[in-house]
C-alpha cells in the first residue's frame, strides 16, 4: 500500500501563516486574520518535516506545487532535497498564482487510473472544496482520500475526506527553525 501525497505549497504556507499569527497573538481569530490580512510573514514550512508527516516511507509519490519563484529563492532545492517531486507554474500577467488546483486535481486523477493500485491512499495537503468532486469519486472507487491541512480547511471537504488531520497541533513542529 502506498500513499500519493500532493501538496499545495501557496496554500499550505499561507493558510499557515495565519494560523501562526493567531497562535502567536497577532490575531484574535482565524476569521480577523483573514478580514485584515494578518500573517506571521516569519512562519516557513520545514518540507522534511511535512513529508515525514505525510507518510515518510510509506510514500508511493510525493508531490509540492507552486508559482515560479524568484531566480534566487532556494525553496525548490530544499523540498527537492527533502524528497518532493516539484511541479512549477508561471503566474499570470496579473502575477497572480493560476492554474495550481487544477494541475493537482488532473495529476491525482490521473495517478489514480494510470500508477495507484487497489488499497494505495491520497494524501491533499490543501484546504480547497475544489477538491471535493475528486474526493468523491477516489472514495467510490475504493481508494481512502485523506487531508491534512488547518482546522479551518473547507468544512465539505473534510466531512468527504477519509479521514481529517489537523495540521494546527503540529504548526511548531512543521516550522523551518
């Protein structure tokens, strides 16, 4: 049994990001952390750490998606290095992440028909209810759909999901020191 993980690098981080501002007391609230954009812009995700978290060895395929970062930003190295496959898209002329939800639900479905066998698991590190009609459609095929993500993830999607891991307990062991 393997387990194919697919992380949403911007949303994991960010969403992240608030939660810390809230544990650290720069936010009452999740919910006033998103009305007046409150983060803890020092909070950095350890990708050693969330890969070990996500499965460590029972990983079949780990893979971190995200927008091209600057020429200079390490990122990429440093989660390749940690053991993620590493999907990168271009930002639109907006600069504006595109496209990133969408390549992760085609590569899971598509994992699922053409790599995953009966008893293999998904692991979402996102939040999104996009994700829902894929999780629906993984479970009755037969395949467990966890995600692991904040408390304040799309409440459709964790009722749908196998099983919901709350990502808020670990928030200090998932940061970069």
């Amino acid at each position: 049994m393997a387990n194919f993980v697919y992380v949403d690098n911007s949303n994991v981080w960010i969403e992240g990001m608030r939660v810390s501002a809230v544990e650290r007391g720069l936010a009452p609230d999740i919910a006033t952390s998103f009305e007046y954009k409150i983060v803890d812009r020092d909070y950095r995700m350890d990708f050693g750490r969330l890969h070990e978290f996500a499965g460590g060895a029972d990983i079949g395929s780990a893979v971190l998606y995200g927008s091209r970062p600057p020429a200079n930003d390490t990122l990429w190295g440093i989660a390749k290095a940690k053991g993620f496959e590493v999907v990168v898209m271009d930002r639109n002329v907006a600069n504006r992440e595109k496209k990133i939800d969408t390549t992760i639900l085609r590569d899971i479905m598509k994992d699922s028909y053409e790599r995953m066998k009966p008893g293999d698991e998904v692991t979402l590190v996102a939040g999104d209810s996009d994700y829902v009609p894929a999780a629906e459609d993984l479970k009755a095929r037969g395949f467990r759909f966890d995600v692991a993500f904040w408390n304040h993830a799309s409440r459709e999607l964790q009722a749908i999901c196998s099983k919901f891991i709350s990502l808020n307990p670990y928030l200090e062991h998932l940061r970069l020191r």
